[in-house]
C-alpha cells in the first residue's frame, strides 16, 4: 500500500511560509507516497496544489454543519476550498476539552461531505497499557456507519518529546485499532505519530504502520521533503 504522510503544522508559518512550502512540495517528484498538507485554516486558500500526489488537509472541522457557531468552520466549507482530510481527535485539543461525543460528530459532519477524518488515538504515558484507549476508538466510531476513516496512533508522551515507542509497542497498538475497528467492518488505515523525525523514521518504517503524521519536522521543510523521499523510495 501507499504510504501516507500528514504534515500538521499546528499553529505555525505565516504567508510566505505556506506559499514556500506549496511552490516547493509541487515541484517535488513523488512516486507513490500520499501527502497531505494540513496548514491552519487561514493558509488552506493560499495552496493551489499541482502534483498528484499531495492533497490538503485541515487541522479540525466543526462538529456541527452550520448556523450558530461563532468562530468555526464547518466541512462544507473546508470542501468548498479543496480540503480532502480532516484531523480530529489530536490531543491538543482533547486537552482543552474537546469530548469523545464531539469528536464522534466532527467525524460525522466531515465523512457527509466526503471528507476523511484522520482520527488521533493514543494513550497518555508510557506504562500505561495500549487497551486504555479503547474507548476513544469505540466512542468515536458510534453510529459512523462509514469506512472513510484514517487512524493516527499518537501516544501523547511521544509527541513533541522526541520520544518514540518501541516498535513493538508501535505494532502492538497499530494491531489493536485494525481489531476494534474490524468491529466496525473497518479495513482501518494506520498510521503513527509522534516525534517522527529524520533521524528515526526509517526505523519507524519498519513497524505495520501506513505511514505518519509529523508535527515538528513538517516545519523544517528541507528535511521533511528528505523523509518524504526516503519514504517513497522505500
Ligand atoms: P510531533 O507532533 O511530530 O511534533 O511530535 C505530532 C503531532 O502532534 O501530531
């Protein structure tokens, strides 16, 4: 299968940043890897992707579809200006109190407009068992009778910390969501994030996951265009 990376920005760039980063990923040869560009909501209209390879993506979607909801963005909206992927779920913003049942909307409000959710699962320390996270799978999934779905297992003690999960530990939890979500008669696509980097993401490659989500190293464009290499000539 194709690899697939997302970079999430988060918070950060300016203008000419994301039109560097556009002018430069369009130029990029890319034979079979995925690439999806989640910039903040403001910089997704600068983007005019033209390789075949690459898609937008946004950081979050609201979970409702539209009218009183000051200061959001609805699916349809991020539809109108080419957005394919959503992020849902990251522990961002679960830590400021976004809840199980919105998250499970959002992934609702998005899968109904045709764009995919890339629902973030992980746990919070490390000798916490993988089962705990469990029920972020099972709540998120409620009544989504839909398999357009991506998983992106995301352990909070690894992201920004430049700590990485051993690959055992990786496929281990990679194995558990495509259990739960079979349930589901999800096929479900896997990815890790968490500090991927370019100094581990070949060893990282070697775990079942299809592919990453990168945060920080999305940033320092000349070496995430290096991973991105390296990946698709794998
Ligand atoms: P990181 O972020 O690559 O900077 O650890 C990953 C994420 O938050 O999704």
């Amino acid at each position: 299968m194709h690899k697939i990376i997302v970079a999430n920005y988060k918070m950060n760039g300016d203008k000419k940043f994301f039109v560097h980063v556009n002018k430069a990923i369009n130029k990029m040869r890319i034979k079979d890897a995925n690439l999806i560009l989640c910039p903040p909501f403001l910089y997704v209209p600068f983007f005019k992707i033209k390789n075949k390879c690459v898609r937008l993506g946004s950081q979050d979607v609201s979970s409702a579809e539209y009218d009183k909801h000051t200061g959001q963005i609805c699916a349809k909206m991020l539809s109108e200006f080419g957005v394919k992927y959503s992020i849902v779920g990251h522990s961002e913003q679960r830590k400021i109190g976004e809840t199980d049942e919105v998250i499970n909307q959002k992934i609702i409000e998005a899968q109904k407009v045709g764009i995919t959710p890339i629902l973030c699962v992980g746990e919070e320390n490390d000798d916490q068992n993988i089962q705990t996270f469990e029920n972020q799978i099972v709540s998120a999934l409620k009544n989504c009778f839909n398999d357009n779905i991506i998983f992106a297992y995301e352990p909070i003690w690894a992201i920004g910390t430049g700590k990485v999960p051993s690959l055992t530990r990786i496929n281990k939890a990679i194995t558990f969501i495509r259990k739960t979500a079979k349930n589901y008669n999800i096929k479900a696509i896997v990815l890790y994030g968490g500090s991927v980097g370019i100094n581990n993401y070949r060893e990282l490659l070697k775990s079942k996951s299809d592919g990453f989500l990168i945060g920080e190293s999305s940033l320092k464009l000349n070496e995430f265009k290096e991973i991105v290499k390296g990946i698709d000539d794998e």
